[in-house]
C-alpha cells in the first residue's frame, strides 16, 4: 500500500510540473504573439502587468523571510508601493530609468554650476 501512494505522490507531482510548464509556455507564446502586434505601446504594459504580479509574490517572500505574518501589513505594504508608483511615475514602471538618468543630470548640473 505504501509503495502504491508514493507512485501516485510521485504521478500527482510530475503531473502538477508539466501543467506548470505548460501554463508558463501558452504565457510566453501569448506574449510573443500579441505583444510586438501592439507595437512600442505593449511592452509598457507587459512591464506593468509584470510588476503588479511580482509585487505581492516578493513582498510575501520578505515577509517570510523577515518572520512577519502575512496579513494588512503586506496588503498595506504593496498599496503604499503602488500609490509610490502612481504619484512619482506617472508614465509607469518603465520611466524609472529615465526618472532616474534625468535626476542625475540635474543634480549633476546644479553641483558643477554651484
């Protein structure tokens, strides 16, 4: 009996990888399909589906790692991240670096002028 539940362990886990896989692959080939359709204007939003998918998966990975239990402040947390967003990047995710070159610059500028 023992060895009959560890084979069917062993199918249900194999089974469980390949669905993964293939939920990941019909992911990426939609992605590759649709996205260059959408010209320059797609890969923003890839980017910021991204991010809004990412976000609580990281901020409860940290949680765990912290020893915080999961809960309001995560929710808190990942709100406070998106309004950060929405205020300071309004062209989105995909402005940061060139938020970020162009704050440089300035400062840049105003240490060489002053």
């Amino acid at each position: 009996m023992g060895r009959l539940r560890a084979a069917t362990a062993l199918a249900n886990r194999q089974a469980f990888y390949l669905m993964g896989g293939l939920i990941i692959a019909s992911i990426l080939l939609a992605l590759l399909l649709v996205v260059p359709l959408l010209g320059r204007a797609g890969w923003p939003s890839v980017a910021g589906a991204a991010f809004l998918t990412l976000l609580p998966e990281a901020l409860r990975g940290a949680g765990r790692a912290l020893g915080l239990s999961p809960g309001p402040l995560r929710l808190f947390l990942n709100g406070a991240i998106l309004l950060a967003v929405i205020l300071f990047l309004p062209n989105g995710i995909v402005s940061l670096p060139r938020t970020l070159r162009e704050r440089r610059m300035r400062k840049a500028s105003r240490a060489a002028l002053g």
